[in-house]
C-alpha cells in the first residue's frame, strides 16, 4: 500500500537504528519531510546518509536526549529551523 505524506513532517525518535530508522525510511520514502533523533552524532550521521541514499524525501539529524525537556526542545527546534513546520 502506498501512503502520500508530501508536505508533511515527522519527528522519529531512536531513528539511528532498528525499528526507529526503519519507520523514518519509510516516511521519507512516502514524502514526508524526517528529523530523525539520536543521541550519538557518528549513528546518526549514518542514519541520515542511509536514508538520503535510498529516499527522496528531505532529511536531517537532530541530536538529542528526549529524555530530558531540553533536548526534546533541542530536537524540536532543529526540525522547525530545517523545515519550517
């Protein structure tokens, strides 16, 4: 089944690996627009490039630990600075 999210934005958590990098593939492949959140800058940068090399849509790495508020503010700010919405 293919779902259209153009023009849409996530936020995926975790994205670096498993089913969180999984689940941020599969949106940027239905369009929409990911910030993937990890706290590791190596796994994420990976995970952005893995991405990117097999998708269309727009992606960016947001690092942070949800975890704290802070770095849920960080990770929120990001997408909003690199997407818009």
């Amino acid at each position: 089944m293919d779902i259209s999210l153009k023009g849409r934005s996530a936020i995926v958590t975790g994205g670096s690996k498993g089913i969180g990098l999984a689940i941020a593939t599969r949106f940027a492949a239905s369009g929409a627009d990911v910030a993937i959140v990890a706290r590791g800058r190596e796994a994420l940068g990976a995970a952005v490039k893995q991405i990117q090399a097999t998708t269309n849509g727009r992606v960016i790495g947001a690092q942070g630990d949800v975890a704290t508020a802070a770095g849920v503010q960080g990770a929120y700010d990001q997408a909003i600075a690199a997407f818009g919405k």
